[in-house]
C-alpha cells in the first residue's frame, strides 16, 4: 500500500492517542484508588456494589435500633425482677402468717407490709424509661396502670320485671342505687320476690347470670355475697335518696325483725322493688391495665419483627381466661391478714405463687428476646464485615495489579512517542543538496 | 522530414509541459495539509507525426486527480453510523453523570437514608427527632427525584440547541454543494477538469454525512443530487431546499425539523433521519432521555402511592384534625363521573374527643366505578347525619373539605377503597406527574407531628411506620416483582451497559471509517518523497528541453552561416 504522509501522521497520532489513553484510565484508577468510577466501567458490578451499599446502610440502622431496643429491654428487666423480688418477699410473710403460730398482732403488721407492697407494684408497673412507660404496650405515653374508683352505680335492668299488684313499678329516679367495692366479678343482683327493703328477696349471681345462689333479703345495704362461698370481694350494694341520704328512704325506727313493722303500711314507704329486677355490677377490680394490648413491634432484620414490650396487663393483672390478678389477690390476703384469718391466707398461697410464675415467665421471655437481639447483633456485625469485603473486592484497586499494569501503560506510550517521532522526521528532503 | 522551426517549437512545448508538471507538484505539495485534496497529476501526449513517421513531441492533456470514487461512496455510506455512535457516547455520558452515585449523593443514597429514617423512627415513634430525621431525609430524596429529572431536562434542552446549530450546518452545506455544482457545471466544458472544486464538494458531502445519512449521485451534467434522511432532497442541480427548526406544533420547547421546498411548502422530517449525528440528537432528545424520566416518574409515583396508602389510614402525635382538604381537586366534569382508580370497599372516619378517644365510627361502603364524589359526600353526610360533629363537603375548586364540629377531631380509619389516596387525604407526599414534583404534603412540611407512625393516635404505636420500613424489602415495582432499590439498579444497569455496547460500536465503527479513509490516503494524499523525486525528474526534462532548443539554435546558426 501506498504510505502517504496523511497516513504516516495519522498512524502516529492514533498510536500515541491509545496509549496515553490507557494510561490516563489506569492514572484515574490510581488516584481514586478505585476500580469503579462510573457505572459504565462494569455495569453489572456497579449494580452489585448498589445492592451491598444498601444492605449496609440499612443493617447499620437495623444494628442502631437493636442497641436501643437492647436498653430497653434491660430496663425492662431490670424492673421484672424487682418485681420477682418484691413477689418473694411477700410470700415468705404470707407463709408465716399462714398457720395458727402468728397471733394478731403480728398480722396486723404485716398487713401494712402488704399495703406498702401493693403500692410498690402498682408504682413499678408504671415504671418509665424516660417519657415512655415500660409495660404500657403501644400506647407509650400512657401509664400502664389505672387505680378505679371504689364507688359505681349500678345499672338497672327494668325489662325482666313484673307488675304482681303490690304497686306501680319501679321509680328509679327516686332513688339511687351504688356499688361499692373492687371485684373482678360479673355480679348480677335479681329480684326474686317483690316488696321493700326487708321484704323483697333477691339471688345473687357472680357469672353474669349463670348460677344463682340462695334467697336473701333486700336491704338498704345488701352485701353481695359470692354465692360459692369463696373469700368474698366486699362488694356492697347500697340504696340513697337523690340527696345521697340513706336515713330519709326508711324511717329510722323500722326495723325488719319486729313484729311491729309488719303492720307499716308498706305502701307509704314509697318503693317498691317488683319481682324480675336486676342490679348489674360492671366488674371493676381495684387496679386496671390502661396501657394496649399491641406490643411494640422492632425490624430485627429485613422485614422481620420482634416483639419488644413486656404488658403490665401480662405481668401482673393475667389475662381473663387464667392468670392471676395480683392486685385484687393482695387486697384479700391483707383483708384476711387484717381480720386475722390465717385460713384465708393458706388457701391464697397458691394463687401467690401463681402470680410469681407469671411474672417468672415474662422474664424468661424478656432474657430470650435480649439474647435473640444479641444474636442477631452478632450476626448482623459480621454479615456487616462481609459485605464490606465484597464490595471492596468489587470497586477497590488492586494496587500491585494496577501499578503492574502502570508501568506497562507507561513503556506502551513510551514506545509510541519514540517511534513516531523516528518514523516523522527522515524525508527524501533531507538527502538532497 | 521537420524543419528546424518545428522542431524549435517541439522544445518549446517541451519546456512549457514540464514547467506546468512542475506547477502541479508545486499545487501537491502546497495542498498535502487541505482537507479532501486528491493529488493531481499532469498527463502528456504524443504529438502526431509527420508523413515520414518522425515524431512531433508531447502535447499537454487534462490534469486530472487520483481519486476512487467507490472508497469515498463506502466512506460516505459508514460516516453517519460513526457520527450517530459517537454522539451517543457524548450524551449517554452526560446522562451517566446525572444518574451518578460515586460522591454518595445519588438518588440511591437518597433512598437508602429515606428507608433507614422510617426504621429509626418505627423504633421511637414518640421521639421529635426521629420525626424531623424522617421529613428531612424524605425531603432530600423527593429534591433529588426533581433535580434528577429537571437535570435530565436540561440536557434535552441543551441538545435542542445543539440541533438548531446542526441545522445551519447542514443548510451551510448543501448550500455550499449547489453552489459548487453551478461552479462545475460552468467550468467544465469538456476538456477541463474541476479537480479542486469537486475535491471541495466532496468535503462538503463528507462533512454532511456525519450529521445526517447521505445519498448522492452525479448527472450527466456533473451536478451532484444529495438526499438526506429517507427522501429529503438537499441539493439538486443549481437549487437547495434547506431545513427549518420549527417551535410550533411538536412539544412545548422542542424544535421541529422542516424541510422548506419551492413554494414555500414545509414537510416534517423529524422522524426521516436514520443515522448521522442529528438523528442520535433527536432520538436522545425524544426517547432515550425521556425514558429515563419516565423510569424515575414511575419509582416517584409508585413510592408515593405506597408511602400515602400507608400514611393515609393511619396517625401522628395529635394529628386529628377538625379540618382537611384534599390535595387533588376535580374539575367540574369529573365531579358528574365515578372516581376513578377506586376499588370495591370500606372506608372509615372515626370521630375523636379533645382526649383523643374515638367517640364515634363512620363507615362507608364504596362502589368503584359507580360513586362519584358527590355520591361520597352526600353518604357520609347522611351517615354522620349532625352537620355539628362531621360535615363534608366540595369546594370551588372541586377538592373535598371534611370540617369537624366545635370540640370534636376526626382521623382516618381502614380504606379499602382507596378514596384517601386518589383524593389526596392526610398523604405523606404529593405529586400529579411523579418525579418531576414530587413534595413533601403541606400537613408534613407545617408538622412533623403529623407524620403517621401507628393508628387510632396511640402514640407509641409504630405499627404504619414499620409498615412503610418495610417497603424497602418488599416487592412493589413492575406488577410487585421488583423493589424500589432493584428496579433502580435495573436501571443504572441498563444504563451502563447500553454505555458499553455503544463504546465498542464506536470504536468498531470508528476504526473501519479510519481503514476506509487510510485505503483513501494511500491512493489520493501527497507523498512528499515521491513529489520531490517528480520535482528533480521535472527539473531534468526542463534543463534538457533547454539544452535541446539551444541545440537547435546552433544548428540553426550553423545554417545561416553556410
């Protein structure tokens, strides 16, 4: 082929043009001290090196929420076990209160232990880390725990009541009926036979209407007794004018065991209860969970959850099917201890424990959450390690290679200066005259 | 038998065809730079012999040039693929650097620290600072989607002014062609040749043919016809019929390329070219770059939609309201239309108490593709039936207010239907096109209380927040088989390689022009060793022509002095 000078100056500014090309690709390499600069250096492993900057970001984060849900359930923890400690101590005074050693005295001492103890563990139940309350589920921000009121009015049921000809019905707003006391209970209170106070019977019903114990009399202030005979919960129901005056409803001088009274006239009195009246008592013990059933919930790894909260409700109130309310068990076992009944307390020891078992288990489960996060810290910290090697397998230089391959680039480029600059310059112009 | 006069003339002419082939080594060597110069060579003759068969000398030819007219057609046919790579390489680049993540401020830094402030903040649902991490973080990646695309729109612009720039050049150049072809067509006359001026019109077609695909062909007359694209005649005979950019009736901002022809009749050509620069200009600017957008919309919609399903139906600290208006409005021919996008289904408000307890429920039964927002209003007003708690209604511009009664709040509960999400209700971000507006919702800017962590405002619950945490690992893109993350890799990827390929086309198409044009070279660029020894072997002929008229004029002399 013909050699032209076109040709010879193109050949040499396309040889000089590929090397020092290459050179400056490796220089850039070099500088940046990586592989990958640009997408378009390897597509695919770009897209990779994406996917694992990715999946350490997140498991930074996921490793972040694990060291403070780690903190929060220490604390969680923490506060069980004073619990536990709190349950311990309290049924070894009730074990010594138990038999018939103890006398009086020192029962009623130990009544105010219990009383001091109940309002320690309603105090740790609404135990906070920081502003949040620690047994309160979901619903953070709000203690876990709500004492109730002693007092509630109880609801009148009119519709299963009969008009038998001793008078008109009922008038409620004449008077008004009041529960007072703490029972977990469905108590329903029915009259059986029509008439005023000391005339009217009635049956009680602790499972919202299924048994029913004896007959009773109706009286201004009825105690409602559990029929089953088991430790009552000293509920009573209670009858008032509008004034809140028990006194004005009856005269003083009735009284329902004389011969005398049978002669009132029933009439006057004003009120009479007819047959198939109900008095319904909304169970209302002494301590209720205010908190949510819904436990906080925390990413453990992607798009997995754990759940993180501990319920006051779990712990110490049960649920409603078995469990034990600790509270309401307290309260019978001080009233026992108070009235100095050391029966009463050995029947409740079982029941004790129970409630130690319940809050044992929620601190097994609390420990087996603490070491799961632990694991998965472990995990997620060498995991993190790993992707770090990948990805600088992936985009980092190998600097021996690169600096190889330098020194090459470096002699191609060398190379091409040298033999351009010869093969440019001879010209026939040179040898002439 | 020659007289002594005619054999003076022969070295006359002698002399004189070697200084023209001097002349033309001369023309070689001053041209060997000039772009499209063929080297020209003198050609000589034998002069007719007289009866008794003595010769008579040369006589001078045509200088013609060496020139193969079937490398330049391959030059000519491979040009625009070569021009058409080559740009493609430069504005792919461009965009590379748009969609670039090496400094750790991409849309998948963006999107990684977006997700990581939803998981801290599904772990502290009550902490302030969580909140602002999130509206901070979701603000900077919605920036980003809008800087990406409006970058993106730039660049478009950018090679729309670049067009306008080609289009004088092409216009130049077929200008230029007529122009020569009304040269040629009068210079040639049969004996002359018009070397240099068909060098120059061959550059221009050259030239031409890396902004657009070129056919040409030459008349009997010398005149070269040039096509551009699929059948627009740029050049025929001593006419041109140039090219316009319109800004009229394409996109908003984006030129049109006409072909004018006589009579002022335009004709759209912008779809016509095939290869060449300016075909990769318009497919970039009309497809490739487009796309791309389209590919960042559809990732900005579809994280919207998620993120609003989500936060729609659930709660913030305090975030019941006693008034909202919806973000979309309709038009008041929609407004006599059944929603659209609705599915069959519930949807919920609940009434709350300055105590943030539910005091009441209302609970709609929606029928996709049967109610219309009147429809909606009108129910849920009867189903609240007391104006003084609850009362819903359609504003002037066609968007949905719900205003609560004096002391009372309402949120959102379950939606089935999808009411809160087409009409824009307690959403977390807000857009109608996607990337290109992708905001923050007025109710995140103004609070970030108001961001949705749980439901039902329990304020620790972080059941939504975990929830929208989630989506980064869940599938939700292209029919939900791709993440948010792997359909945007899809891309980068995508990108990357379609870098690649068209970095090894370039090169491949580029190094089979550079051999086509070397083969070129080699026939029709100067030598300078081969016109030196022509310039010696030229000054020898000259000298020895002299020598042989003086010759003759002392043969001449000896006559006369006989």
């Amino acid at each position: 082929m013909r050699v032209t000078e076109v040709t010879k100056r193109d050949h040499v500014v396309d040889n000089i043009q590929k090397s020092s090309g290459q050179l400056q690709d490796i220089q850039m390499q070099m500088a940046t001290g990586r592989r990958l600069n640009k997408t378009s250096d390897d597509p695919i492993g770009a897209a990779r090196s994406q996917d694992i900057v990715t999946t350490i970001s997140s498991q930074k984060q996921l490793l972040q929420n694990i060291v403070d849900n780690v903190a929060w359930l220490q604390r969680t923890e923490q506060e069980i076990s004073h619990i536990n400690e709190m349950l311990g101590k309290i049924r070894t005074l009730a074990l010594s209160q138990a038999g018939s050693d103890s006398n009086e005295e020192s029962r009623q001492m130990v009544a105010r232990e219990f009383s001091a103890a109940r309002k320690s563990l309603f105090d740790t139940g609404n135990a906070r880390e920081g502003k949040l309350y620690l047994f309160s589920g979901i619903k953070s921000l709000s203690p876990a725990l709500k004492r109730n009121g002693i007092f509630q009015p109880a609801k009148v049921l009119t519709e299963g009541a009969v008009q038998n000809g001793t008078g008109d019905f009922l008038d409620v707003s004449q008077f008004r009926a009041q529960f007072e006391g703490y029972s977990n209970n469905d108590y329903r209170i029915r009259v059986t036979s029509g008439g005023v106070w000391g005339q009217a019977r009635v049956k009680i019903s602790d499972d919202g209407g299924r048994t029913w114990s004896k007959e009773q009399i109706l009286r201004p202030v009825t105690h409602v007794f559990n029929p089953d005979g088991k430790p009552n919960d000293q509920v009573l129901l209670k009858f008032s004018d509008q004034e809140g005056r028990l006194g004005n409803v009856l005269p003083k001088q009735f009284d329902f065991n004389s011969e005398a009274s049978a002669e009132f006239d029933l009439k006057a009195l004003g009120i009479v209860f007819p047959q198939g009246l109900e008095f319904i008592f909304q169970p209302n013990p002494e301590v209720t969970y205010n908190g949510s059933i819904h436990k906080k919930e925390a990413l453990i790894s992607n798009g997995l959850t754990i759940p993180v909260n501990v319920t006051a409700q779990e712990l110490l109130l049960g649920d409603v099917e078995n469990g034990v309310d600790t509270f309401s068990l307290l309260a019978t076992m001080e009233r026992a201890l108070l009235e100095n009944d050391g029966i009463a307390i050995a029947q409740r020891l079982g029941e004790l424990d129970s409630a130690q078992t319940q809050v044992l288990k929620q601190l097994a489960d609390v420990g087996n959450t603490i070491r799961e996060l632990y694991a998965v810290q472990s995990k997620l910290e060498n995991l993190q390690f790993e992707k770090e090697s990948q990805l600088s397998d992936i985009q980092d230089l190998d600097i021996a290679e690169a600096t190889v391959d330098l020194k090459v680039a470096e002699a191609n480029n060398n190379l091409a200066l040298n033999t351009g600059a010869r093969l440019i310059q001879p010209s026939l112009s040179d040898f002439l005259r | 038998m020659p007289s002594l006069n005619s054999s003076l003339n022969l070295g006359q002419r002698a002399l004189s065809i070697n200084q023209r082939a001097m002349h033309t080594v001369g023309h070689n060597i001053a041209n060997q730079e000039t772009e499209g110069f063929s080297r020209q060579q003198v050609h000589s003759g034998t002069s007719a012999p007289d009866p008794t068969g003595v010769g008579g000398g040369a006589d001078a030819q045509p200088t013609t040039r060496v020139y193969d007219k079937f490398v330049q057609r391959k030059i000519l046919q491979e040009n625009p693929r070569s021009g058409m790579f080559r740009s493609r390489g430069e504005f792919l680049q461009k965009i590379e650097i748009i969609f670039s993540e090496t400094e750790g401020n991409g849309l998948h830094n963006a999107l990684n620290e977006f997700w990581n402030s939803w998981s801290q903040l599904s772990n502290n649902p009550e902490s302030e600072s969580a909140r602002i991490q999130v509206r901070v973080q979701s603000d900077v990646l919605a920036r980003r989607f809008r800087g990406m695309h409006s970058q993106l729109q730039g660049l478009r612009t950018e090679i729309n002014g670049r067009l306008s720039a080609n289009i004088n050049k092409v216009n130049e150049l077929g200008k230029k062609v007529a122009e020569l072809n009304r040269q040629i067509n009068t210079y040639e006359d049969g004996q002359r040749i018009a070397n240099d001026m068909r060098d120059a019109r061959n550059q221009a077609i050259e030239e031409l043919s890396e902004l657009v695909d070129v056919n040409s062909f030459e008349d009997p007359n010398g005149r070269i016809t040039v096509i551009i694209g699929r059948d627009w005649t740029l050049a025929e005979g001593n006419n041109h019929y140039h090219l316009e950019g319109n800004m009229k009736g394409g996109e908003l901002g984006m030129l049109r390329v006409d072909g004018v022809s006589v009579n002022d009749n335009r004709r759209d050509l912008t779809r016509t070219f095939r290869e060449g620069e300016m075909s990769e200009m318009l497919r970039m600017r009309d497809e490739t770059i487009v796309e791309y957008q389209h590919n960042l919309d559809e990732m900005a919609f579809n994280l919207a939609a998620q993120v609003n399903k989500l936060h729609a139906t659930g709660t913030g600290i305090n975030s019941a309201k006693d008034m909202m208006k919806s973000t979309f409005g309709l038009n008041s021919e929609a407004l006599n239309q059944p929603l659209p996008f609705l599915k069959d289904g519930i949807f919920q408000l609940h009434l709350v108490d300055p105590h943030n307890e539910i005091l009441e429920t209302y609970e709609l039964e929606i029928q996709s593709g049967v109610d219309t927002l009147p429809d909606i209003v009108n129910r849920l007003n009867q189903t609240v039936n007391d104006p003084g708690l609850l009362q819903a209604s359609i504003e002037a511009d066609g968007s949905m207010l719900l205003q609560s009664g004096h002391d009372y709040k309402f949120i959102f509960g379950e939606d089935q239907s999808g009411v809160t999400q087409v009409l824009g209700l307690n959403s977390f971000f807000d857009t109608l096109k996607g990337a290109e507006d992708l905001h923050l919702s007025q109710q995140i800017r103004e609070n970030p209380n108001n961001i949705s962590t749980g439901k039902d405002l329990i304020p620790g619950d972080n059941r939504v927040a975990l929830e929208i945490a989630k989506l980064q690992t869940r599938p939700t893109m292209r029919d939900e088989t791709m993440t948010f993350d792997e359909y945007y890799n899809g891309v980068l990827t995508g990108m990357g390689l379609k870098i690649q390929r068209n970095k090894t086309d370039q090169a491949h198409q580029e190094s089979m022009v550079r051999q086509f044009k070397e083969i070129r070279s080699s026939i029709s660029a100067v030598n300078m060793d081969e016109e030196l020894t022509d310039m010696m072997q030229y000054q020898k002929a000259y000298e020895a022509s002299a020598r042989f008229i003086n010759t003759v004029d002392e043969m001449m002399e000896t006559v006369i002095n006989m």
